[in-house]
C-alpha cells in the first residue's frame, strides 16, 4: 500500500494512457484479421495476407492513400514554411496589428471544422475555382498554418535571444545568425510542427469532405467503405501510420539523449 501511495500518479497516468490506446491495440490486431464478411468485426483467423497484399480486395484504397500522402505531405512543406516565417516574425519583430495577427492565428484552432470547410467552399465556388486536390491542398495548408505557428512560437519563447545578438556582435548579419544560430536551435520546434500537420492534413476529413469535389482520400475512402463493409487492410493502414509515428518519436528520443550525452562528455 505504502508504494501505491508513493506512485499513485504514475499509476493513474498508466492507466489513461492505457485507456487512450486501446482503439490503437484494436486496429492492430485487426489488421492481421481474416473476417468472414466485410460486415462482422469479430476477430475470426489470425493472417499475414493484409500485409503482403494491402491493396489485394480493396484496390480502391491504395490510390486514395496515395494522394492522402501527397497533400499531407505538400500541406506539411506549405504550412511548416510559412507558420516558421510567420512565428519568428510575430516573436522577434514589433509592427502595427501585430496583436490583431496573434488573435487571428488561434481562430482556425478554435472555428468548428464544420464552419472553415463550409466557408472555404463558398469561397471556391464564387471563385468559380474547380474543386479537387488542389483545392484540399489549400485547405489544409490553411488549417495547418495557426497550429505550426503555435508550435514554432513556443519553441521561440523558450530560446535565449542573447544567443542571436552574440552572433551578430561578432559581425554575422541577419540571414547568417538566422541561418546559423536560429534555425538549429529552432530544428526540434519545427519538426514537431511539420508532424502535427502532417497528422493533421492525412486524417482530416470533415474539411476535405466539403472540398474535395471528385478526389478521394484515405479518410473519405474508409467513410464510404463503412456504408458497404470496411475491408481489413484499412486496419493495416492505420497501423502502419501509427508504427512509423511511433519509430520516428523513438528515434528522435535517442537522437536527443545522444546529443545530450555528447555535450555533457
């Protein structure tokens, strides 16, 4: 008891944590599923054939996967470019309407995504602007851009600006101390941002929904398989995604203790 007491915290935390993941154990054991028919969810026969052949019995969902990646990762380069521009300059520079810039970045954040996506519409359709991947780029590159200005502006008020007057004391200009001294320092900030919008553009749904026109992604894919059946290799999908988030955390982790055990050596 006495223990229990001691590591009450951790114990809760566990536990939520636990909690929090069992949709993800789920999905996992899913996708090595073989089910009856695409109506049941019940475990049936273990298999490896979802993962050798994800496309094999759902030859829709590859294409529709394919361009989820696309306008993830294009949104991602988009969104990461312009909120790091943007969260550097909102911290590092003083202009007319800056506080008016700060309140506007969070109303993305905070607007149902009912409202953007119906909104967005309306202006691509009296744009006469043609709806499809193009347009859900833009979309989600819009979205994206409050949530990687928030992130890179956190990192930003954590960094010692005594760091970047030092450099240009020492005659480096503005584009070298930025180049030099900022960036690597602001490098895990921006990476973190780029993996939020990348999760962010790849499961998005109810924006795309309303822009999307003919263009079918992951999320819109797997919504209109549900009215007929989900196929398994859907689970293998998501468990890939959530694999590889899961490498690239633990790799950033190592590379970091490294990094911190090189310069206490």
């Amino acid at each position: 008891m006495t223990w229990i007491r001691k590591n009450i915290i951790m114990i809760v935390g566990l536990l939520v944590l636990f909690y929090m993941f069992i949709p993800v154990f789920v999905v996992i054991a899913l996708s090595f599923n073989e089910p009856k028919s695409r109506l049941t969810y019940t475990f049936d026969k273990f298999t490896f054939d979802n993962w050798l052949h994800p496309c094999s019995g759902a030859e829709a969902m590859c294409p529709s996967v394919m361009v989820s990646l696309k306008i993830g990762l294009l949104s991602t380069l988009g969104a990461t470019i312009l909120g790091t521009l943007m969260a550097y300059a909102l911290m590092r520079y003083r202009f007319r309407g800056k506080g008016v810039a700060n309140v506007l970045l969070f109303l993305p954040m905070a607007s149902p995504e009912v409202v953007m996506g119906s909104s967005l519409l309306t202006l691509f359709v009296s744009a006469s602007f043609p709806l499809g991947f193009w347009t859900i780029l833009i979309a989600h590159i819009m979205f994206c851009l409050s949530f990687v200005v928030v992130t890179v502006k956190a990192r930003l008020a954590g960094m010692d600006p005594r760091l970047e007057q030092a450099a240009m004391d020492l005659y480096a200009n503005e584009w070298q101390t930025f180049r030099r001294i900022t960036l690597p320092l602001l490098a895990p900030g921006i990476a973190s941002a780029a993996l939020l919008s990348f999760s962010l553009s790849f499961d998005d749904f109810i924006v795309t929904n309303f822009n999307s026109g003919s263009t079918v992604t992951f999320p819109m894919f797997v919504w209109g398989s549900a009215q007929r059946g989900i196929p398994p290799q859907v689970n293998v999908i998501g468990a890939a995604v959530f694999l590889i988030a899961l490498a690239i955390v633990v790799l950033g982790q190592i590379i970091g203790a490294r990094k911190r055990k090189a310069l206490a050596a």
